[in-house]
C-alpha cells in the first residue's frame, strides 16, 4: 500500500459540509467516489479538517492508501475527470506512510471575508458574508490583539464541538480592507468548532461601535460562549491552507481568494 496526498479546492455552497452524511450531499463523498473510480477500489480519504456546510476551501489537505500505481497527471485529471465543477484536485504528492493529513499539521489557516455594504452582494452572494453596518478595520484589529497567543477558547467553541480541550494558540490574526471586502486573516494550530466564525461575530461587533476595543479580552476570560458575539455567517469562510514539516514535500498554501468584483450589489 501507498499513501498518497491530494490538495483539494471545493466551493462548498451546495454541500453539507466536508463530512459525509448520510441525508445529504457531502464533498468527502463525492471526491470519495471520484478517487475510486481511478484507484479501481473503495477509497475512505482522510482530511486536515472538517469544514462545515458553506464553507469553502482554497487548499483543502486529504490522504488515501491504495496498491495502485498511477503517473501524477491520472491521479489528478482522472479524479478531477469524476468530479462536479465545484470540487477540484489541484496536486498530488507522495508523502511517505507516516504522513496524516490532520495529525501532520502544524497550523491551518483560514480567510473570512465580509462585505459591509448598505446593499447586500449578489453576484458574491455565496463567496462573502454581509452585514449593513461599517465597521471600523482599526479597532476589530486593535480587539483582536487580545486573542493571539495560547488561550482557552471556550468562548468561541460551538456547543456541539467534540474536541477534547479548548486550548488553541492563535499564532496571527490580521484583518485588513481590499477592495470593499473585509478580510480576517487567522492561523493556529488548530481551531474549534465554529471558532473563526465566532471570532468574527465577536470582532463584528466591536467594529460596528457596539462594543468597547477591551470587551475581547473580557470574552476570552469569562470562558463562556454566551458572552461572546454572534456566529458569523458560513458563506465568506475559506480553509485557506495547512502548513506541514517539510520533508513531507508538499506544496505550500495558495494566496487565498481574492475578487475583482467586490462592489457588486443589489
């Protein structure tokens, strides 16, 4: 057997998350299937991370084992071949048995976008979130301050997250204003379940002037998740990438999504 590694790129708009369900159209099952119809044999892929439904991912990391042989050019235009538009491989490399594409990683990152525009986005209506008020860049940043570093992040941890601990160190957190979109820049070594998007609800509201700069650092210390903002819409989130030790030699993550046409509104 042989363990090889795929880089996935997936608008999961349509889907019900990564995982596969059995009541609902899953990415996990249908790239599943899409390997097995060129490795000739029932392939169970294992991912960097479960992203919810709606999200999207730039750089989604997998592996598989298979006896099978194939050039690197089969295994991703094969694949790719029996896979719908909005799931695509981009790479495969082949890291070595020890390789685990979630046990492997050593940090993730992820791009939020967000619009705040009296008109709501058409056009990126599935690929930003959106809210009416303006948010201030300089002060979500400024609060964001608080939460880089080793922390309890219970207070951003959904209900139903089945990690064994709350304890995550976020390593960056940049936001910054490209063209009209908001763009949260988060990388840690591991996140919890809806973590980003909790984060982002929270700084939402510190942005739009209902919350002082220092309300963070009292959310993060009260490890409560009532005391925190909003969940943030699914649609402006994106796996952005995962990084590993090199000697696995695979690609690094891409730039991340960037848009042309951020003003569109109706």
């Amino acid at each position: 057997m042989t363990r090889l590694a795929l880089g996935v790129e997936y608008d999961g708009s349509g889907y019900c998350g990564w995982q596969r369900q059995h009541h609902a159209d899953s990415i996990q099952t249908r790239l599943e299937r899409a390997v097995a119809a060129i490795a000739r044999h029932p392939v169970e892929v294992v991912a960097a991370g479960r992203t919810d439904a709606g999200v999207h991912a730039c750089a989604q990391v997998v592996h598989f084992d298979t006896p099978v042989s194939r050039p690197g050019r089969a295994w991703v235009r094969g694949v790719n071949s029996h896979l719908p538009p909005d799931i695509g491989v981009r790479w495969v490399a082949w890291p070595g048995d020890d390789f685990d594409a979630r046990r492997s990683g050593r940090s993730r990152s992820y791009r939020y976008l967000l619009l705040d525009s009296p008109l709501r986005p058409v056009l990126l209506r599935d690929r930003v979130s959106w809210t009416w008020k303006p948010l201030d860049v300089g002060r979500m940043q400024a609060a964001a301050g608080h939460l880089i570093g080793e922390h309890d992040f219970s207070s951003f941890r959904a209900a139903a997250c089945q990690a064994h601990h709350p304890v995550r160190h976020i390593q960056s957190l940049r936001i910054a204003r490209h063209d009209g979109v908001i763009a949260f820049d988060i990388t840690a070594n591991a996140f919890l379940h809806h973590m980003v998007r909790n984060i982002v609800g929270t700084l939402m509201a510190v942005g739009a002037g209902e919350k002082p700069d220092d309300w963070v650092a009292s959310v993060l210390a009260a490890r409560d998740r009532r005391r925190a903002g909003v969940t943030a819409p699914p649609e402006g989130l994106y796996l952005q990438g995962v990084r590993y030790p090199e000697r696995f030699g695979l690609p690094g993550p891409p730039p991340g999504p960037v848009f042309a046409c951020t003003q569109a509104g109706g």
